[in-house]
C-alpha cells in the first residue's frame, strides 16, 4: 500500500460501498432498493469527485 500513489488510493477507496453492496448480494442474499443504491452511488461520487479534484502535488499532512 506504501507504493500506491494516493489518487489510486482514493479511488479505490471509494468504491468500497459498492463493493460491499455487491459482497452482500453475492455472499448473503441481501436486496438492496433503488434509494440504497441512489444512496451507494452517491457516495462512491462524492469521494471520487474528491480524490480527483485534489489539485496534482497536494498531500494529506496525516501520520
């Protein structure tokens, strides 16, 4: 994870709860209705409307 450049990170981060959507589906049979996927998309979005908008140079000042 140390090699992966942060929009990488970002981006894959963001589709984490469609992922999760489509394990559930998979693995334990959950439906999900159009307002929890509207819901899902929204999110994965979002967060990747703002890994990308990040202007290129900038970092996180975290640990």
């Amino acid at each position: 994870m140390r090699r992966t450049p942060p929009g990488v990170f970002g981006i894959l981060l963001s589709l984490e709860p469609a992922v999760a959507a489509l394990a559930g589906w998979g693995m334990l049979g959950q439906v999900l209705g159009v307002r929890q996927w509207v819901a899902v998309g929204l999110v994965v979005l979002a967060s990747g409307g703002t890994t990308l908008s990040r202007p290129r140079g900038t970092r996180d000042r975290g640990a």
